[in-house]
C-alpha cells in the first residue's frame, strides 16, 4: 500500500507508558494519534443506548457467555460507528456530538474492557481504524495495532518495561492522586495482566517480528521519544 505519510505503531504491555509516547510522537511529528481506547470506550457508549444489551454486558463476568444475538448486535453498534477525532485527538465526536467526556466514565471504561474481548467488535472496527489511517500519518498505540490492525505499518515499534518498574510507574501515579497502595499488589496485577493479555485467544498481545523494541525501564520519556524520533526519520526521511 503506497501512502503519502507513514503509519506508526507502538505495542506493548500494559503500564510500558504507551500512550504518553504515541501522543508526544504524534505531536513531534505532526500526525494523528490514533486512540484506539477511545474507539472501543465509544462503541461502548453508543451500545448503552440498548439499556438491556448494555445490561447483559456489564453483568457478564465472561463475554464469552454472551448470547449470539448480543454478539451480533454489539457488532452491529460498533459497525455502525460515526466516529471522529478533531483537534488532534483531544475531541472525540460520535454523529457530531462531542463525547470526549463521555466515554472517559469508569462504567464506560469497564463495559469496553469487555467488548474489546469480543471478535465480532473487534471485525467490524477494523474498517474504520483503517480509513482513520489510509493516507498515513498517523501514530497508533494498542496491543495489536502493528500484527492485526496495521500489519502493513511503514514503522513498528514495541515498548516495554520490566514489571517492577512498570509497577512503581502505577503506584506512583496513584499515589499522587492520594490513593494508598501497595507496590507489590500492583506489580502482581501486572504480572497477571501480562499473561491474560498474551494468551488470550483474541487479539493477544505480540511483539510484531519487525517491530524495533523499546526499553523504558531506565529512560525517561524524552529518551524514549527521541530513540523513536530517529527511527521514523531514518526510515521514512520524508
């Protein structure tokens, strides 16, 4: 596929800093970030306005159990998506309507915790990731962006970090919001989160074969942006 601007993408762990980067490098490059979170948090959004769908999904403890027919319609939702971002990707519009602040509700959060294990969402969004991205420029980070929804990326990156550190990143983020926690506790969640996410049967998560890795255990961000900086301009001068 020939585009006039490269698409980036950036894998990883969670807690590996994603989206703090893929925004910088978005910024520092002049692309679009491609918040794939949000597009998951807004099919999320727009399935609520089902009141028993979005029921049956939040009590689903599996999405799995789900019925066929809640399958086929939450990929009918998320089929039917209008989505936008505008102002970078500060403003997120869904049949014109602003819902930036919508679908950062923790309930919303949750329920697309939950659609995102579902095949059939995860098929029917891959179209409108694409077009996000059929002229490149574009920076998108997720946990199969460079295997499944961009395999054909001009520049693929994967970060990660060890659990420790990736661990105290988290305790200290919640810390400055004034919530106690333990360091352990959190690098156990992680650790767990790691193993469900790399061997879960949909869209697990994989280090792409040509992906340059990223270490961020002991660079701070700026490094980190800079080392990816220079390997979009080496490999894409333009």
């Amino acid at each position: 596929m020939s585009r006039r601007r490269p698409v980036v993408t950036i894998d990883g762990p969670a807690g590996a800093g994603k989206s703090t980067v893929s925004r910088a490098l978005a910024d520092r490059l002049g692309f679009i970030y491609l918040d794939t979170g949000a597009i998951y948090r807004a099919t999320a959004l727009e399935a609520g306005h089902d009141a028993g769908l979005a029921a049956r999904v939040d009590g689903a403890n599996d999405v799995a159990a789900l019925a066929d027919e809640d399958r086929r319609r939450l990929a009918e939702v998320a089929a039917a998506l209008d989505l936008r971002f505008e102002d970078g990707d500060t403003r997120v519009l869904v049949g014109g309507r602003d819902v930036s602040a919508a679908i950062r509700a923790p309930e919303i959060g949750e329920r697309a915790s939950k659609i995102s294990a579902v095949p059939e969402v995860r098929a029917a969004l891959l179209p409108l990731q694409r077009r996000i991205a059929v002229e490149g420029g574009v920076v998108a980070e997720g946990r199969d962006v460079g295997t499944v929804v961009f395999p054909d990326a001009e520049v693929k990156f994967f970060l990660t970090a060890d659990a420790a550190e990736r661990a105290r990143r988290r305790a200290a983020e919640l810390r400055a919001r004034g919530v106690a926690i333990d360091e352990a506790a959190v690098r156990a969640e992680i650790e767990a989160r790691d193993a469900r996410d790399s061997r879960r049967a949909v869209a697990p998560l994989v280090q792409p074969a040509d992906a340059i890795v990223v270490d961020s255990s002991r660079l701070a961000p700026e490094a980190v942006l800079a080392r990816m900086v220079d390997a979009v301009t080496q490999r894409n001068p333009a």
